[in-house]
C-alpha cells in the first residue's frame, strides 16, 4: 500500500507541475545579415506610402518616406521573433538615405533591372 501512495504523490506532483504558468517566450533580436548573392538584393515599394525607420521598429525614428514604385537597393535583413512569429525588416537605402522598411512593403528582386521593370507598372496610370 505504501508503494500504492508514494506512485500516487508522484503522478500527483507531475501533473500539478504541467500546469504551471508557461514562462514567456523572450524577444530575440538577431543582428543584421547581409544580403547573399543570388538572394533579393533590390525592392519596389508596393503600398502608396512607406516610412523609412531608424532601426527596425514601428516606434523609431521616421528618417524619410517613399511612394509605390520607388526602387530600393536592400542591403541586410534582420529576423525579430516576436509574439506570434518573426518579422523580416530589410535595411535599405535610397537617394542617399539607409534605414528598415518591413519586408512585406517591399516587392523583392535579385537584379536591377527586374526591379525597375516591376517599377514601371506600379507607377503606370
């Protein structure tokens, strides 16, 4: 019988212990990493405005604003796991100015010249 109960304690704490609060899972920030070759390389911006931020946050500092259609060279990408996924921010520049757009802003391709082809039909009227 005692056997019986020391199984019984045990089962008993395994299965209070299971219900525990599960612990967050952190924010994983990963450093930027440059663009392969063979890889996108070159990006058309697809919605009618585009911020260009600082860093790759929603909340940082706006550097300058880009139009459907403008051509972006993309530099890195950076992964964010964040609550319910990851987040791909690409580092971009244009006319002088580097900054994060959020990859689903931006159409993605491996050359210049695909990209500014793309261009052209977004701008067309």
């Amino acid at each position: 019988m005692r056997a019986f109960q020391i199984i019984l304690l045990v089962m008993l704490s395994g299965l209070i212990m299971s219900c525990a609060e599960e612990e967050p899972v952190p924010e994983i920030d990963m450093p930027s990493t440059p663009i392969m070759s063979g890889t996108v390389s070159w990006g058309v911006v697809n919605v009618s405005y585009l911020k260009i931020n600082r860093d790759p946050d929603d909340d940082q500092h706006i550097i300058t604003t880009l139009r459907q259609g403008d051509l972006v060279r993309i530099d890195s990408i950076r992964f964010i796991k964040v609550k319910g996924g990851i987040r791909v921010w690409y580092q971009i520049e244009k006319d002088g100015f580097r900054g994060w757009v959020e990859e689903r802003f931006l159409d993605g391709y491996p050359t210049r010249e695909k990209a500014e082809t793309a261009s052209l039909f977004l701008t067309a009227d």
